[in-house]
C-alpha cells in the first residue's frame, strides 16, 4: 500500500464482505484490522479479497 486511494480500496472492499462490522487500514504500518463475523466472512475470504485489489497478504 502506497497512497490514500489503496487505503480507500481495501476499506471499500472488506467492508462490503457480509458479516463486516468495521475495517481500519493504516498505511503507515501496511496493516488491516477488521472486525468481523466469521461464521458470514471467513478469514480466507477477508484475504481473497485485499488479494483481488492487487495488494499481498503475509499474516
């Protein structure tokens, strides 16, 4: 992640993952924190997702 519009990106497609209670992208740090239902967005399919915008998963 290297601007505002990746940080935009991966907040607008996590959050829109059902079971999404809230997304904080912090771009300085090159994480994500999500809270979420697992049982409705598994953990995989939070990865799959910031994987399809193009950005790497390592945790």
């Amino acid at each position: 992640m290297s601007c505002d519009h990746c940080v935009r990106a991966i907040a607008k497609a996590v959050g829109a993952l059902p079971g999404i209670a809230g997304v904080s992208v912090d771009l300085k740090a090159g994480t994500v924190t999500v809270e979420y239902d697992p049982a409705r967005s598994p953990l995989d399919k939070i990865k799959s997702e910031i994987e399809d915008q193009g950005y790497d998963v390592v945790a």
